[in-house]
C-alpha cells in the first residue's frame, strides 16, 4: 500500500484524464453472432476522478487515513495515481462536497465524523438538485413581483445586465454576471425580507463546491459552454418579460430557465 493508504499499483493503471473506466465489451468472433437471450447488463460511465475518489474514500473508511489526517499533498498523490492534478483535485472536491473530507486552509484533512453517504449516489448532484428545489419555491413569485413592482430604473438594470450575456463568455465572467442578474431581479420585487432570504439562497448557490466541481470539471467543458448560451438567452427572456410587465409570461420564463438548467447539471454533467 502506497503512502497515503492509496495503492499505487492499482492506481498505476490509471495514466489519462480522458479514458472512461468501465466493464469491457464481452469479445465475439464475427462468424458466431451471439444470442439475442445474452444478459447483458448496464456500462457504467466512470472517470479518472471517480477511481481516484472512491480509493481515498475505501483508505478513510479502512482506517488506513485517520479522522483528522491531513492528506497528502497534490503532488504526491499524482506520482501515486500517474494522473495529472486536474483529476486529483476533482477527487477531492467531491470528496468535500460529500463531508469525507473538510479544508482546512488550503490543504484538506480527513472530517473527524464520517457521514454515512453512498459514493456512487453522487453528493454533488444531490446537493444541486436541492438548491434548485429552493430556488424554484422562492424565484418564480420573486420574479413575479419583480415584474409587477420594478421602478423603471430597476427595469432598465435587468434589461441591461442580461443584455451583456454573451454565448463565447468565460464561465467566470458568466458566473459573475449570473449573479449580478439574480441580484438585479432580487432588489426589484419590493420586498426587503424576501430580497435577503432570496440572497442566501444565491449566495449558497454561487458559494456551493457542488456546483463548482461540476461546472469546472475538465470533462464538463463542451456541456459547460452550452449551458451558458442557454441560460444566457433565458436570462434575456426573462428580462424582457419583467422590462413589459408581463407577469405570466415572466413565470413562465423563469419555470424554462430552472427546468433547463437543472437538467443540464444532473443529467448531462459528469
């Protein structure tokens, strides 16, 4: 066992942040085609990450890394995995997203209590599919309100700040405006108690590990810069409802826009 608890010789197998790791396709010769009855069962879809993720998680849960115990360094565990440190740190954000891991500064630790969490039912994805379910509560009668309360100098903010959305814009630069939108939208509805509760849930949400490990996962990039041309056409869908006073049309927007997303997330990022 390598140093860490993390076996080497296991993990030696893994040399490249693209492959997918997976039960192998069952090997026929061209002339016996095989039976329609073969039971074939599902290809599970795993990454670099995940491998590296689920050794960490056997070594806490062994005991071979104490409650407490720093993790070795990025660097060491990359010699031990033979993968660069995009994966290895991908690992452990999911590993922090699921409480097997905490930071403490800028190095991570082993959680002193271990929460009784399956793995393979992603932590990340869970944790998005709950703040979509609060935003979903709050957002749509915020969004309505806005729409019926909004000065016309808040109108103007909104119509503006979606406005700069742009589908080749970076994800921090997206992110940053997201949030200056939502913002936008929040100072509108007339409503101080709902406009503070409304900024907990984003600040939850932009300050969300989750959120971030999928969104910049390697793998997610293709997927990632879809997601923001979408979002960024429904963000201006939904300002040109709010800037008419259009109620009905300003729910129904904001209902397209967090269906859209969320499903992009869970379904379609990895």
């Amino acid at each position: 066992m390598g140093q860490g608890g993390v076996d080497p010789w296991r993990a030696a197998a893994l040399w490249s942040d693209h492959q997918s790791i997976g039960p192998s396709a069952p090997h026929t010769q061209a002339s016996r085609p095989v039976s329609v009855s073969t039971p074939f069962g599902p290809v599970e879809r795993r990454t670099v990450a995940d491998e590296i993720r689920e050794q960490i998680a056997d070594s806490i849960r062994t005991g071979e890394l104490q409650a407490g115990e720093r993790l070795p360094a990025e660097r060491q565990l990359c010699e031990q995995f033979h993968v660069a440190r995009t994966s290895v740190r991908e690992a452990i954000q999911g590993l922090v997203s699921v409480g097997y891991l905490e930071r403490r500064g800028n190095r991570p630790y082993v959680a002193e209590r271990l929460p009784e969490v399956d793995l393979n039912d992603d932590g990340r994805k869970r944790t998005v599919r709950e703040l979509f379910e609060t935003r979903r509560v709050i957002e749509l009668q915020l969004c309505e309100l806005a729409c019926e309360r909004a000065t016309p100098d808040q109108r103007d903010r909104i119509t503006d700040v979606a406005a700069e959305f742009a589908p080749d814009m970076s994800l921090d630069e997206f992110r940053r405006l997201d949030r200056a939108f939502h913002s936008a939208i929040a100072d509108a509805c007339g409503n101080s108690l709902l406009n503070e509760l409304y900024r907990k849930v984003l600040h939850s949400l932009f300050e969300s590990d989750a959120f971030a490990s999928l969104l910049f996962a390697r793998p997610n990039r293709k997927e990632v810069s879809a997601l923001i041309d979408s979002a960024g056409r429904q963000h201006q869908a939904i300002a040109r409802s709010i800037a008419g006073g259009d109620p009905v049309a300003v729910v129904a927007a904001v209902e397209d826009h967090l269906a859209d997303v969320e499903e992009r997330m869970l379904k379609r990022l990895v």
